[in-house]
C-alpha cells in the first residue's frame, strides 16, 4: 500500500511521521496508547505518521515528552529549527533512528553525549577567560581528584568519612582449613 504525500507538506514531514511512527513502535506504545498519552486524538496522530497533517510546536512538544526524547530532535525533522544551529541534534538523530538498541540505552548514550559536549564546552569557556573562577554559570567546579581508572566512572578518590556506611559488605572469607595426609 502506498503513502499519500500531500504536495504542501512533502517528504519532511513524511519522514517527520515515519520517524514518530519508528519511535513509538520502539518503545513499544500502541497508537493508541501514544496518543493518550501525548494528549492527542487516535485519528490525528494517525494523520500525523502518514504524513498527512503537519503538528504543531506544542504537539510535537507533547509527543516528545511521551516517546521520552528530545523536542528538538523532532523540532529539526518538522524543519522548525535549522539543524546546523543544533549540532548536537545530528548525533541525537543517528542514535534515536539505530533500531538495534533499546530506548534506555539511546537515553543513555545521548545522556553521555550531552554530558561531553557541556564538560568540553566548559573546558573552552576556561581556557578562554582562566582569571575567571568556575561557577554554576561558566561551567563546573572541581570538588577534588577524580578516578580516570580503567573504570572510567569519574567518582572522586577522596577517602570518604568514618561515620559514612561502606558500600561493600563484610568479608566473609574463610581461611582453607590445613590439609591432613592420609598415612598408609
């Protein structure tokens, strides 16, 4: 069966539905349970994934919230923003479009991406001003060394105080009991 383009609207949002149509059936929501969701008719969002209505900001806002991603990655597929003026949306897009992983994992993985592009940024604002001191504003502050391990979980090495509960439970290792020999 083939799609109905509307010569207004055209591929994008075509592509726009098909991309809310793959998101929704990646996270495993019926039509019906998105639009509920989203706040928006059965039908509508049907028209909406055939390409045959063009949503608006608020609407896609809506349907963001409920597929769990970014509104600015759909607001670049809608050709609302200019996804030059919105690098980070190229990575976001190529991630959110892989069939091949779950939706935590894509929240992750754009979490993580997020997370080196501010610390990268806030690296530059320093490099460029070092007489100013970090601050929430500029970037963030150093609160003491941090493991660069092979871990790579950033978790600060300063020893934690005495009255903190460990996180690992006690040793229960027993010792091997003494071999005996056997005499013949």
């Amino acid at each position: 069966m083939a799609r109905i383009k509307t010569p207004l609207l055209g591929d994008q949002i075509n592509s726009l539905g098909e991309f809310i149509a793959a998101q929704r059936r990646s996270a495993e929501l019926s039509l019906r349970q998105l639009a509920e969701q989203a706040g928006v008719s059965n039908p509508y969002l049907s028209q909406i994934e055939r390409g045959l209505r063009r949503p608006s900001a608020e609407v896609l806002q809506q349907l963001s919230k409920a597929l769990r991603i970014s509104a600015e990655t759909l607001y670049v597929r809608a050709g609302i923003l200019d996804p030059e003026d919105h690098p980070a949306t190229s990575v976001e897009l190529a991630v959110l479009a892989d069939p091949a992983i779950t939706e935590r994992q894509k929240r992750v993985l754009i979490d993580v991406y997020a997370s080196f592009v501010r610390e990268n940024e806030a690296v530059a604002r320093d490099q460029a001003d070092p007489s100013e001191p970090a601050t929430p504003e500029n970037g963030p502050t150093s609160t003491g060394p941090t493991s660069t391990g092979p871990t790579g979980t950033g978790r600060s090495t300063r020893p934690t105080s005495t009255t903190t509960r460990s996180r690992t439970r006690p040793s229960t290792v027993r010792k091997p009991a003494a071999r005996q020999t056997k005499e013949k």
